[in-house]
C-alpha cells in the first residue's frame, strides 16, 4: 500500500542520523493560463542542459508523480534492472534535444532519502524533497528546491464517519482518546503532539501502511496517510472495509510544508542555472497540461508499475482518483496566479517548527538556515498557472 513509503522512508532517515505511452504527452493538453504554445527555440534545451537530465524520485511510479512521467517523448526505454525509464524530453509535443530519465525511489535504492541518494550519486540531476527533508540534510547534503509541482502535501489523517461524526478535523481528534495509528518517527506527528493538537498519549506508531488494524479496530481508530489514495483504497479496494472514510490534512492543522519539491544539490545552483531557466517553464507547463490530459501519461504509469514488478500495486481506478483529488485540492496556484513557486514566509515557518525537532535528534540544521539557502522562485516563470 503507498501509505508504506512515508513511514520507511522516514526510519531510513532517524537510522542515518543516528550512525507518471505519457510519451509526448503534452499533445491535446489545455496550455498553462496566460501562456502560450511554446516555441521550438524556447523549449531547446541542448548544450544548456545535461544531454540526459536525471530525476531521482521517492517511490515507485503514481500519478502524483506523473508530471516527470509526462514529459518524456515516445518509445520510451524502460530499464527494468535498474529501474528507471528514459526518452527524449518533450514539452507541448517538440523534443527539447536532451533525454529524460525518470529513475524510482524508496526500495530501489534501498530506502535512502533521495536527498542522500542524490549527494551518492551525482549523475542525479534533480530529486524530490520535501521542506522537512530540506531542512534535516542542510547542514551536510544541501538541496535546494527550484520548483514545487504539488502546492499543498496529501498527507493526512483520517478516520470513520460513522464512529465519529464530529470529527472535522485534527485538533477534533485531539479533543478525545481516539488513538492515531501513524509511522514512527514522522515529523508531522512530532509537531502535532508538540503543539497539543494531538496527545502524546494517543499516538501510536506502530501504523506498517497495511488495513488490518483499522478494519480490526472497526473504525475505532484513526490513521495517517494520503488524501490522493487512501480514501479510494478503503473504499473502493479493502473488501473488508468497502465504505468511506474522512480526513483532515496535516497542512490544516499548521505544517505547511511542499511536498516532494523538484530539488538540485545546492551546490550546483550557478552551473545549472542557465538549464533550470529553461526547464523549470517546462516542467510548470508539464503539470498543468499533464492535468487537463492525463490518461496517456497514467497509461505509461500503470504499464511502469507491471513491467517493474516490484510488488508496487496501483489500478486505474486509484490513478484516475488522484488526478481528481490533485486537480481539486492539491495542485494549485496558491495565493497567487503562479504554479510551482515557493512562499517564503511558509518556508520560513517550516524552518521555525522543525529546527527545535530535528536538533533534539541530534541531526541539527545548517546554523542560521534561511528560506532562499533551500528554495528558490529565480527560475519560476510567473505566468504559468492552472487555470481558475
């Protein structure tokens, strides 16, 4: 189940610190508001960029992670040994002139942070870190964010609405001894408990991402998760559940942090500018057009989920649910006409909550962080939104 990513990803953390046919996708997608098609010259990225441009993700393939898939062009060469999937990099149907590669995360690299994983090995060109993530490696495998494809994180807790009615949102949860089923170590739920919207005494981390213990509990209980898949899969795919469930998002209840940002290591800022200046208008483009047409590109996921066979399950269905629930809920322009860039009083606010947390595990901030040391807006074409 996808809810496992989080809590192993984050164990994999705490251990460190203690010792999307997507093919040329872009064809019949609505353009990005106030923007038009782009041309040949502005889509170019050779001799600028990498001849192939790597990006490293967190997991296995999902539509939430399908605006990568959805810039690469046809035929794409699907390496199952190692997997990763690569094809020439397409924006609005014209190839850029370089490759894409699209290469897994979680257990196909072992677990390892991409933060890590992108410090490991430097033929990764871009990875996927969130805010938090940012921050806990600043000190020694600085990343910085260049772009944000998701405004607003997924993550969740939910619970039954037939048990608890008057629950609407996490501080409800608070308010009782429901206990919270969610995944040792995560750092949302050191917040939440340390700001008393959450007892400490009702959380329990013992959450493995499986259904057994909320079916068992009979809803008795509540459960971390993703608001772009957990709802469908109980509903729709436990069969010993088969009913809705409710949530509230962590983001709500005050960690506001960007989910999964397209990040370079810090150092590399000035040589790959010239590259990011172009290519971050394209991958703003590619979310946006990636929404408006996506059954090609989650025909691409779904086949990159049988092919890899890595014991990943994703169905139609639950990629048709997360297009729905990014569309309504999760890719937006924020406070703003722009899609992609970054609020500097929001990372700033990230930076306030997660220093104390993260010094207290002994793995401490790069001293005087500030919001621009691990994102920036330099690159982000302002005219490109999704369409109110």
């Amino acid at each position: 189940m996808r809810s496992v990513r989080l809590g192993i990803a984050v164990m994999a953390v705490l251990a460190l610190a203690a010792a999307g046919c997507g093919g040329n996708g872009d064809e019949g997608g609505s353009q990005a508001s106030g923007t038009t098609a782009p041309t040949d010259a502005s889509v170019s990225l050779k001799g600028i960029c990498p001849d192939t441009i790597v990006v490293q993700t967190d997991w296995d393939p999902e539509s939430e992670y399908g605006v990568y898939y959805h810039m690469l062009g046809p035929n794409p060469d699907i390496d199952t040994d190692h997997k990763r999937v690569t094809a020439p990099l397409v924006s609005g149907g014209k190839d850029t002139g370089v490759k894409l590669e699209v290469r897994l995360g979680g257990p196909s690299i072992g677990f390892e942070p991409v933060s890590s994983q992108m410090y490991k090995d430097t033929s990764i060109t871009l990875g996927q870190v969130s805010t938090d993530e940012a921050i806990r490696f600043s000190a020694k495998q600085a990343t910085q964010a260049v772009v944000a494809p998701m405004e607003t994180s997924p993550f969740m807790i939910m619970w039954d609405p037939g048990t608890y009615p008057q629950f609407n949102t996490i501080a409800d949860i608070g308010k009782t001894d429901t206990k919270v089923l969610y995944f040792e170590g995560d750092t949302y739920m050191a917040y939440l408990t340390g700001t008393n919207v959450l007892k400490k005494s009702q959380v329990d981390g013992s959450y493995d991402g499986k259904p057994a213990n909320f079916v068992a509990a009979d809803g008795k209980v509540a459960q971390a998760g993703f608001a772009t898949s957990e709802p469908y899969i109980y509903e729709h795919e436990v069969r010993q559940w088969n009913k809705p469930v409710k949530y509230a998002l962590v983001n709500e209840a005050g960690y506001p942090f960007y989910p999964q940002a397209l990040s370079i290591r810090a150092a590399d800022k000035e040589k790959l500018a010239p590259c990011l200046k172009k290519l971050v208008p394209i991958v703003q483009r590619a979310q946006v057009d990636f929404l408006a047409n996506p059954d090609k590109t989650n025909a691409l996921v779904l086949d990159l989920v049988k092919q890899y066979n890595t014991g990943w399950v994703y169905s139609p269905g639950l990629a048709a649910y997360a297009i729905e629930k990014m569309r309504s809920d999760f890719v937006t322009n924020g406070p703003d006409k722009t899609l992609g860039n970054f609020d500097t009083a929001r990372v700033q606010r990230m930076i306030d909550i997660t220093t104390p947390i993260f010094t207290a595990q002994r793995q401490p901030p790069k001293e005087g962080l500030t919001p621009e040391d691990i994102a920036t807006n330099e690159f982000v074409d302002t005219n490109i939104g999704v369409a109110g």
